[in-house]
C-alpha cells in the first residue's frame, strides 16, 4: 500500500495514538511519601495551583532544606508532582535529588520524563541516554529514549529496540513497540508480524490502546473482518470511545453489512461535537446512504465531507458521490457529476470520458428505465465512446461504442455496432493473445450480423474464425449447425 494511502486513512481514523507505547519495566523503585512528605507537597502544590509566586518560593526553600539529606524524600516529591502535571516542580526536585546522587535512576528518569511531557525532547533525550549510560541493564531508559525517536528517527528507535530484543527476547513489551515503530514507519506488513506476536501473550481487553492501533492496520491491510473482531472485543471497556466507534462503523462498511453498519452509524454520529469529525466519516456516510438506497442523505453525506476535505481529496469525493447516484438509478445526474470530477481533476481525460461512457452503458442493465431512457443512454454513451475513438488509437473508443450501439435491439444487429466492431478489431491486430476474448466478441457479432443478413458464406467464415480462437463458443457452433440445416432444406 502507497504511503500516502497510509497515512490519510490513519489520519482519517484518528487512530494516531501517542501514547500508545510500551515503556517496559514498571517503575518499581519510585520511593514513597511519608505522611509529613505528603503534607508538605500538598501544601507546596496548593501555592503553585494557586499562582502564589512569593508563597511557593518560601515553601520550596523551606522543603528543601527539610530534606537536602534525604533523596528517597526529594524524588517522592518529585514523582508527586509530576503525577500532578505540575513538570517544573518535578524538574526542580528531580534536580535537588540528583544532586544528592547523581547514579540515582529515579531522578535521572523523573526529569527525562518531565521534559518529554513538555515537548523538551532534546533535554528528555539526553537523560534517557544519562541513564542508559549508568544502567544499562536496565530496559527503562531504551523504551524512553525509543518514545521520542519513534516520531522524529523511526529508525533510530527500531535499532535501539532490536538491540535489546536480543537480550530479552520474550518481552512481549518489546513486541509491542517495535510493532508501533514499524506502524509509523508504514510497514504495515511487519506491524501486523510483530503485533500478532504481541498478543499471543497479551489479550486485547488488557492493552486497548496497542489493540486500536493493531486494528488500524487489519483494516489497512483490508483485513476488515479481524479489525471489527478486535474492536468488538476492546469496546465494552470504553462504549463512547470515538475512534472505536469510527472504526466499527467504517469495519460494517467494508464488509458490505449495511444494515449492521446503520446501528453502528448511530452510536457514531450524533454522539460527539461536530469538530471531532471528519471528511472521511461523512465519505463512509454518504457510501451507506448510497447503499440505503437514500440519495437524500448520501447527497447530504458527500457535501459534508467535500466541505471537511483537504483539496487534493475533494476530486474523488465526487467520484464517489457519482457512484451514489448510480447506485439509486440516477444516471444523468451521476454522469453531470462525473463531468464536475473530471473539470476538476482532469479536464479533457481521454480516460476519464470513458469511464463517464460507461456509466450511460450501465444504465442499460436497469430494468426500470423506460424506452425513451434507454434511447437517450444508447445515445450519450455513444457519443461519448466516439470522442475517445477519434482522439486515441486504442481499441477501447470503437469497441464500446459497439457494445453500446448493440444494445438497441438485441435480437437484431445494426450497421453502427458492425461498423464499430470492424473498426475495434482492426485496432487489436497488434495485441497479444491476452486480447482474445475482446476479438471473439467483435467476431461474434459479425457473425451474428451476417446470419440475421442471410449472407451465409460470410457467417460461417466469421463463426470459423470465433472457434479457432474460442473452439468451445456456443454461438458459433450453434450457427453453424442452423446454417447447415438450412442448407439442407
């Protein structure tokens, strides 16, 4: 799958989940409070929350002279304020304890992880390494230090988790990373390798936010079916979380349930604010409506996404809202729209007026049109086929209009499809056998053409040339038995 691919649908799904990463070990060692600690931080916390300047200043002076013997005391501290999002706070003690010891991993990781939380990757950075450097035993500080390279030097991170992968081959948390490092990377191949490994240890129910992330890739591998499986099985835990929502609804979709995907519609939209949604949510909307046979709705579904969408994505959008219409029996107003993509996208597309074509040919397998409806497709089909016919030396302009010209009876061949046909099969002369099927149509047509002429020797002529290409055609056969008999009367 193209990289670009990639990352629209995961950017549609909102599945990016950073924190979606496996730090390893627990951090055991982290000391704790003691009752006057607790106190003294809370207190110490009541100031900084309560933007006392002058207050905190005294406080923190106050603690630190407290406790300027005691690391375990100031790292506790520490670690309570970083629990509390208060970063500065929990640099400023980290600080004060690794001055007491500057071995102490607590510290060094308590600081590193206060900088991360505050998008200070460099300074984070470079206390991950501080640590790796006095305990290099330790997984922590590699996991760390990978949390940050994952975005900025995917493959930086990857080398760092193969290096440990070696000593701690059944880690599942190593599996888990490298799994979301080849996930960023766009190797959704070895995402899918590595998180199956995953959850061979770990169950979905107990790793949600790894769980989306490998549901994410079963679906952009179009594995739609054991991505709706892993998003039925993590969503209990968490009912409104809207990217299982998103995915479950878009999982129905690809699978072709649409009644199914209806419900799921309905503890989509409507659930949240309007800004959390986005074009591809009312893409797949305007696909189910479309499918519901409710133009209205599927009309309303693709404006709203064209209204979402980037630039570059409103072109298809029309494609697909084209589609809808042709679904629902609309084909003129699938064909206008189809021109609307092509003014936008490729204005004077050989191919795309082909494909405009055929949605006029399609019509025709409609058994509700009227005569007159058919009439006008036959015609607007046609002349649309002949404008590729005389602008491009392929087969394909003189070969549909034939087929389309074929349509107006059947029973009974006319001269514009022959025409056609004859010219089509002039234009594969230069193809390879892989084009036989397209000459045994235009042969069988001639043949046709020429039995309903009652020109005989040139009908059993054109049926020869069907079987040396098709020996098992029925038609050909068939005509030449009903010419033989005829001979015989």
């Amino acid at each position: 799958m193209k990289k670009k691919r990639i990352l629209s649908l995961a950017a549609g799904l909102l599945l990016m989940c950073s924190s979606n990463f496996a730090f390893g070990q627990a951090v055991t060692d982290v000391p704790q409070l003691s009752g006057d600690e607790q106190q003294d931080a809370q207190s110490l916390l009541n100031a900084v929350e309560g933007n006392k300047a002058v207050e905190v200043q005294r406080q923190t002076k106050s603690i630190i002279k407290k406790y300027k013997k005691d690391e375990n005391a100031l790292n506790a501290i520490g670690y309570f304020f970083f629990k509390n999002k208060q970063y500065d706070e929990a640099i400023f003690f980290a600080k004060a304890a690794y001055e007491r010891n500057n071995k102490s991993l607590p510290s060094i990781l308590l600081e590193g992880d206060s900088y991360y939380e505050q998008k200070k990757f460099g300074e984070a950075v470079q206390k991950y390494e501080e640590a790796i450097y006095n305990n290099p035993e330790d997984k922590r500080a590699y996991f760390k230090r990978v949390s940050v390279y994952k975005y900025i030097n995917p493959q930086l991170a990857l080398e760092t988790m193969e290096t440990i992968k070696k000593k701690y081959p059944k880690d599942p948390a190593i599996d888990k990373t490298m799994a979301s490092i080849y996930y960023h990377l766009n190797d959704t191949a070895k995402a899918n390798t590595t998180y199956k490994t995953y959850f061979k240890a770990v169950k979905y129910e107990d790793d949600v936010e790894a769980a989306k992330e490998f549901a994410i890739i079963m679906f952009l591998n179009k594995d739609y079916a054991e991505s709706y499986n892993i998003v039925n099985k993590i969503i209990s835990q968490d009912p409104k979380e809207i990217s299982l929502n998103r995915m479950k609804f878009y999982d129905l979709i690809e699978m072709g349930k649409y009644q199914d995907a209806e419900v799921a519609s309905k503890n989509f939209f409507g659930q949240y604010v309007d800004t959390l949604y986005n074009f591809s949510d009312y893409k797949y909307m305007g696909k189910l409506q479309a499918e519901l046979k409710n133009i209205d709705g599927a009309v309303a579904a693709y404006k709203k996404a064209s209204d979402l969408a980037p630039e570059d994505k409103k072109p298809a959008l029309l494609k697909d809202l084209s589609l809808a219409y042709e679904t629902v029996g609309k084909y003129d107003d699938a064909a206008a729209t189809y021109q609307q993509f092509i003014d936008l996208a490729a204005p004077g597309s050989l191919v795309e007026t082909y494909n405009k074509g055929r949605i006029f040919y399609k019509a025709l397998e409609d058994s509700t049109i009227t005569a007159d409806q058919r009439k006008h497709y036959i015609e607007a089909g046609d002349a649309l086929f002949k404008v590729v016919a005389a602008k491009d030396s392929s087969y394909l302009g003189p070969f549909w209009s034939a087929r389309i010209n074929s349509a107006l009876d059947p029973n009974n061949p006319n001269e514009v499809a022959m025409q056609q046909y004859n010219e089509a099969f002039k234009r594969l002369e230069s193809k390879d056998a892989s084009y036989n099927s397209r000459r045994v149509e235009c042969l069988r047509y001639m043949t046709f053409y020429y039995f309903k002429k009652d020109d005989m020797s040139n009908c059993v002529a054109y049926a020869d040339k069907v079987l040396a290409l098709s020996p098992d055609d029925s038609l050909a056969k068939q005509i030449k038995v009903a010419v033989s008999q005829l001979k015989k009367k």
